[in-house]
DNA sequence: CTCTCTGCAAAACATTTGCAGTCGG
DNA sequence: CCGACTGCAAATGTTTTGCAGAGAG
C-alpha cells in the first residue's frame, strides 16, 4: 500500500480541495456528500480509496470518532498533537501538552512495550453549543 | 437506556460468567463465540444488548480497538484509568496517572468546553510478543 | 399478569473489493 | 500503450432493530 506512485485525477484534486476548505475533521462519508453538494461527482469507493492513500502518505490525519467512524483532516500542524472535540458542531480545538507523551513513554517502557503508538482523543460541548442545545 | 430494571436472566448470567472467566479484553463477538463454546446458547443479539447495559451501568470497561470493534472486559478497578494493549496477543496492562486526566481538564476548561470525557489508549507490543514475532 | 428480555432474521451502516472500462503520463 | 484509477454493484463485518413469544417478579 505505500510507496506507490500517485496519478493526479479530477477526484483525487477533488477530496484534496474538499478536504482543504473543511476545517476540523469529517468522515468519508462526509467529504464525499459535500462533493456531491458542490458538483463534483466522485465515487464513495474512490473518496474511501483516495483517504485511505493520503493518511497512507501522512497528508491527512486521521481519528476515529466516538461512533467508530474513521475521521480525516488535512494534516496541518505535523506534530504529535491530540484533539479536543465538539460533539455538537465538529469543532476540533488542538491539545498540545509534552506531559501525555512523556507519561504514555514511560509507562509503556515500565511494562517493556515497544512499538507504541497512542490515540488520546476528548470529546465535550463547546462554549457556543452550551449555549443553543 | 439508563436507570432502567435489569431483570437477572439465564443468558444475563452466562455473559457475565464468561467476562468474568476472561482476561483481558473480548469482542462482542468473540464472547458470543465462546459462550457457544462452553454450551451456552445466547443470542448475538442479546450478548450485544447485555453487553451495553452492563457498559452502562458501568459493570464493564468498553475501548475500542485500532480496527473500530467495540471490545468489552470485566470491570476490575472501577477508577478511571486508560490501557496499554498489546497488538500480539490482547494482554492489558493498566495506565493510571494523575497527570493525565489533569491536563485534559485543564485543557477543556481553558477552551471552555464541558461534559468532556476523554479516550486514551496505547497499542504497542509486549516483551513476550517482541521475542517470538 | 405485566413488562422486560430473548431469538431470529432482516436492516442499517461504514468500509472494502471485484471487475470492466477509463485515462494519466 | 501500460498500468494505475474509477464507478458501480455486490460483498463484508459489526452492530442494531422489529416483532412475536418466553419468562422474571
């Protein structure tokens, strides 16, 4: 699946822009309906496929959401960084803090684990949806 | 779904055996599986059923793994804490740290969200999975 | 008795895959 | 031209739901 070369495609420059004008995370099917909105015609298969290619190369973040669906965002700040997000509007703050990293490092060295990798992901209502429920 | 009458039921029963006699964590699935094993005849459905209410009444810890299945463990330390699993063969090791949970409140609090709850969850491989791959 | 629980089959969903046709390089 | 890319439909795999009957209290 990696290291292969890319084609540039209508569709594949379509889930790019699409992905570029949405701010915080969407899920596949997401991305793919507001496609659709805007007239760009592109397979759900191939909106799946494109996704799964770019979070394959790093150009997009991925997360799973609360319901399990998978969530994608252009990858912006490349750091290592977790996220704070509205469960009524989709909001996504960004958690930055050296402390969980270093906590998850040591624990998982304590136990003799290698190879970890972490998700950290909250989940809350944000100051304008507390407001308007 | 909450505070509802839990009546105390045959299939009710061999769920709860079977996490009980379970380590570590098991899909609904997987549990289903088992229970037809031992010879208990419970519907797939009711295991996913009873398996929810009992997350809800917080009788059992529920995480769901990298692939999205929900997995499902006998609740042993009822305080919050987060788990270190290993992609080999399951085992559970438990990561309980202060320093965590204080820096999601924190964090929350300072973009003013609230009803925050968090998902924290490491995968990595285990000294025992790490000799014999 | 009453109301919850159960089983089974069907439905709902997100995601993947098989294939024949398309099209970028 | 060649092989990667696409669309569509069909397949997967997990979880949910509708409904009639069973059983706990």
């Amino acid at each position: 699946m990696t290291e292969i070369e890319r084609r540039t495609t209508r569709q594949r420059r379509a889930v790019h822009d699409i992905l570029q004008r949405t701010d915080g995370f969407a899920s596949a099917q997401e991305l793919h309906q507001r496609l659709r909105d805007v007239g760009d015609k592109v397979g759900l298969a191939t909106v799946y496929r494109t996704l799964a290619a770019m979070a394959d190369d790093g150009e997009v973040d991925v997360l799973r959401g609360e319901d399990g669906e998978l969530r994608y965002r252009r990858c912006a700040s490349h750091g290592h960084h977790h996220h704070l997000v509205c469960r009524g509007c989709g909001r996504v703050e960004e958690m930055i803090g050296a402390a969980v990293e270093t906590w998850a490092e040591e624990a998982a060295s304590r136990h003799g684990f290698v190879d970890v990798l972490h998700t950290f992901e909250a989940f809350g209502t944000c100051p304008d949806c507390r407001e308007r429920p």
